[in-house]
C-alpha cells in the first residue's frame, strides 16, 4: 500500500481535449493560472470590463427613487452607460419607462458625473 503525503499534492491542472490533424483526441495538460495573477494583470493593464465607481449605483439607488419604487425595481447591470432595471410587475414597467428621464437624472447627479445615458427597465418575476 502506498501512502501520499499532503506536501506531495500535485500542481492543480486543466485539463483540454485536443484533435491533431489525424483526427485522434488526445489530451494536455496545463497549469491552471492563480486568480491573484489575472487579478494584477487585468489592474496593471488598466483595462477593466467596467468602471468600479459605477458599482455606487447599487447604493444609491434606493436614495434616488425612494422606497415605492426601489420595493418594485432594482437596477441588474450598467454596461457603457445602459443601466438595465429589473421590474416587478407590468404597471411599474410603464410608469418607470415614463420616469426614466428624471430618474436618470437624479442618478447621475448623485453620482456627481454622467454615468447613465440609458436604463432599460426588463420585466422580471420574483
């Protein structure tokens, strides 16, 4: 019987199934890359999907609309300036879509600077 160690734990590896050009699947194996280093990659680059200050919308937003409407919407994403909300219920989906304006509005000058440009407000069910 042959007893392993917890210090010879093997190297974490992802596994991927290839096809050469014989058309035989064989597999390789590569070391996975640590989250800390995607991390310092994605921050050192600058280059992030989205702008952290944005994120200040999920704690305002019930501040901006107040508690009638926070109760039945809540903002989902903000992607380039579209803010999608989902909905509740078909009534507040026409009453948000004809406060949309002003709710953009407040938003961005709670914000202090022009974050919203659209929001999309999406039917969802609880």
């Amino acid at each position: 019987m042959t007893y392993v160690k917890a210090y010879e734990i093997a190297e974490p590896f992802h596994t991927t199934k290839l096809k050469d050009a014989a058309g035989t699947m064989t597999q390789k194996k590569t070391p996975l890359t640590p989250l800390k280093e995607i991390m310092a990659g994605l921050l050192k680059e600058g280059a992030l999907p989205f702008n952290p200050d944005d994120a200040r919308i999920w704690s305002v937003w019930d501040e901006v609309v107040g508690p009638a409407i926070a109760k039945n919407a809540q903002p989902l994403w903000i992607k380039d300036g579209r803010l999608r909300v989902k909905v509740s219920d078909p009534i507040w989906l026409q009453e948000l879509g004809f406060a949309e304006a002003s709710i953009k509005e407040k938003l961005n000058s709670t914000l202090g600077r022009q974050v919203v440009e659209k929001i999309e407000f999406k039917l969802t069910f609880r």
